[in-house]
C-alpha cells in the first residue's frame, strides 16, 4: 500500500451523521481499500467531546487504512490541506419546519468555512456540503472561496437521487442497481423535481414499465405526479415524523457514494448531484442546483442534450425558482 494518505475534514463530527460516516470513510468506502486516510473532525465546542469520543473509538476500531484522526473547533486548522471536505455541521430541522427555516440559523456557519477551505485547502480540494439548506449554503462557502474553482464546491441531492431509486425499485420489483439515468433537478427541499422520464432498467424504458405495471399510460402518470414525485420531495419529513428526527445513516450513506463517484468516476449512466449551474437547462449561472451528471476524471459534469417535457420544464423552473428566492434572501442577510 504506497499511496499516499488522503486529508478528510467532516463538519459536525460530533453529530448523528458525523458519527454515521466516520467508521465508513475510515474503512475505506470513499476512496477505496488501497487508500489511507487523515482526518479531521471539526466541531463548535459544544460539540468536541462527542467528536474526541468518535476519535477514541476510531482508535479503538483498527482501521488498518487510518493514519491519524485530529479533532478542532478551529476552522482554518481543520480544513489546512483538505483534499476531501463533507460540510455537516449545522442544526437539523425539527417536525413543522421547512428547509428555508434554516437560512438564517445555518447560513452563518458556511461563509466562514468556505474561507477556511480557500485560505489552507489542498489545492485539489473537493467539497459536499450536507448540512441544510444544502444548495444555498454550498452556494454561501463557494462565495466566500474565490480562489477554488466553483466546480469544486456541490450540495447533497444523492439522498434524493437514491431514495428515488428505492421507491422505483419497490414498485417496478426490481433492483436498485438494474436503474439507470434518474435525476433530481433543482433544490434539496419539497420542490425538487425527481425525473424518470430517461430512466431505463436493462435497457427498458422506466416510464414504458411503470404504465406495464399499473395499467397503463394515465395511471402511470398519476403515480408518478400524485405519489412518487411528493414521497420523494418530502421523504425527509417523513423520516422525522417515524424517526423523530431526521435521516442520519442514509443521509451518511448518500454522501459516501457522492464523494466515492466523484474521486472514482460514475461507472453505469448517470447519477445526481447539486453543482454550480454553468446556465445548462435554463438554470441561471452560479445557483447550487441538482442537475443530472457523470463523474469524468475527476470532475462533476452536467449531462447535456436531454430533452424535457413541459412538465419537466415547469417543475424544474419552480424549484430553480425556489434557488433564486434563497440566494436572494442570503444575500439580504449579506451572507454572500
Ligand atoms: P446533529 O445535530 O446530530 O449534528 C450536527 C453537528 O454539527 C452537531 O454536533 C453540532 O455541534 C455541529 N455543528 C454546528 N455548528 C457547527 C459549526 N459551525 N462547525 C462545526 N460543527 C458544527 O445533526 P445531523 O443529524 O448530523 O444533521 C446535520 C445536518 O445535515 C443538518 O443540517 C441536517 O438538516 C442535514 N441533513 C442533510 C441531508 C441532505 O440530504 N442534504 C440529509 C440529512 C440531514
Ligand atoms: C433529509 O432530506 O432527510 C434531510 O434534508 C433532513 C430534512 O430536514 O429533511
């Protein structure tokens, strides 16, 4: 094993989703089995004992791939030479609240870190941020970093992305990894816009499938409209009314298969992810918004050239809508 170790910082160590992707990333579900990795857990003091315990049961867990686990409240100590960054740290919603609640609460944390990640990160610095609103908050840290390229700062949607996957799977009864080519346009919130219209499974067309299954072309359009599309967008409120709060190991999970796809490449189609829009579909420049994308030597790209609906189009409008209305609102609080 002579590869040289790979800096992690994770934002909100101490938390529950800290504490979910800690073991996995040590154990080499990011970057491989031939990878070794550093650490850096970074915390508000609150936080730190939670995190100083992680680090304690990181050791005792033998991770033959972890080289050291260091735990800050500092920011521009935890991101100096960060190649890897999962931005976390922020405070979850509760039940009755929307996403948007949490701009101003949240906002505050991502401008300053993003100047950490411009003022130490590894020159190849790659960053996901989890923490809620996703988008706006990835926009926020990309503002305050003018000397990372913006395609190196992107926001979470793959929890969307594979949530869309598990609810196609159940009701078309087959496997998650026979789909391909779903996509999650536009924000991390109810008015995302999770599209099946190119998605295919062994080559069928989904859509072509789901009218098969549920008796034809209009009751497979309702399912999609009335069902689908809302138990995706709201899936988030509905695991803190089960759980009693909000996702935590799938949450983890989905942004271990985001960072993995981004270092390792998208192997079959596409997947989804937030990134900051180049103008492609109509997305104005700049806004943090989920589009259809492949992994190509190391760098997100938009799928180009797919065709949309009317529906399409007025859906993704209204969530990239939404995007415009939070960046305005940050903005008004001179977050950006
Ligand atoms: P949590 O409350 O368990 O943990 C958050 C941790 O962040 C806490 O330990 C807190 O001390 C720490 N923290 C707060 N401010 C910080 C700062 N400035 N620097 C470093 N650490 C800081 O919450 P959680 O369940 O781990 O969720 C974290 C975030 O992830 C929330 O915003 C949640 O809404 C979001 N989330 C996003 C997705 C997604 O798909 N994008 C999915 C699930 C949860
Ligand atoms: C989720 O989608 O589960 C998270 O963003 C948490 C939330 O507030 O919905």
């Amino acid at each position: 094993m002579s590869a040289r170790p790979v800096t992690i910082t994770i934002t909100g160590a101490g938390g529950q989703i800290g504490y979910a992707l800690l073991f996995r990333i040590a154990s080499g579900a990011i970057l491989g089995p031939d990878v070794p990795v550093r650490l850096n857990l970074l915390e508000i003091p609150q936080g730190l004992r939670a995190a100083e315990g992680a680090a304690l049961e990181l050791q005792d867990a033998a991770f033959p791939l972890l080289r050291q686990v260091e735990v800050y409240d500092d920011a521009t100590k935890a991101f100096s030479g960060a190649n890897l960054a999962l931005l976390v740290g922020a405070r979850p919603r509760t039940a009755g609240m929307e996403r948007g609640d949490l701009l101003a609460a949240n906002g505050g944390i991502f401008g300053p870190q993003g100047a950490a990640i411009n003022a130490g990160a590894a020159d190849d610095v790659r960053v996901v941020v989890v923490g809620n609103p996703a988008n706006t908050n990835a926009l926020i840290a990309a503002s305050h970093a003018p000397d990372v390229p913006a395609g190196r700062f992107t926001a979470l949607t793959r929890l969307d992305h594979n949530r869309a996957l598990g609810q196609l799977a159940a009701t078309l009864g087959s496997t998650v990894g026979s789909l391909r080519d779903v996509t999650i346009w536009g924000n991390h919130s109810a008015t995302q816009f999770p599209d099946v219209s190119h998605a295919t499974i062994d080559g069928e067309s989904v859509p072509n499938l789901l009218s098969a299954r549920l008796g034809g072309a209009d009751a497979a359009r309702e399912w999609l409209v009335d069902s689908f599309i809302p138990r995706v967008a709201k899936r988030g409120a509905e695991i803190i009314e089960v759980r009693g709060s909000s996702s935590v190991a799938s949450a983890a999970s989905a942004a271990i298969d985001h960072m993995r796809d981004w270092v390792q490449g998208t192997q079959h189609g596409w997947t989804s992810a937030a990134v900051v829009s180049d103008g492609s579909y109509g997305v104005p420049e700049g806004l943090v918004s989920s589009f259809p994308v492949e992994s190509v030597e190391g760098e997100w790209r938009i799928v180009q050239g797919l065709d949309l609906s009317a529906f399409a189009e007025h859906r993704i409008a209204a969530s990239v809508g939404e995007l415009a209305e939070e960046r305005d609102a940050v903005r008004e609080l001179g977050l950006i």
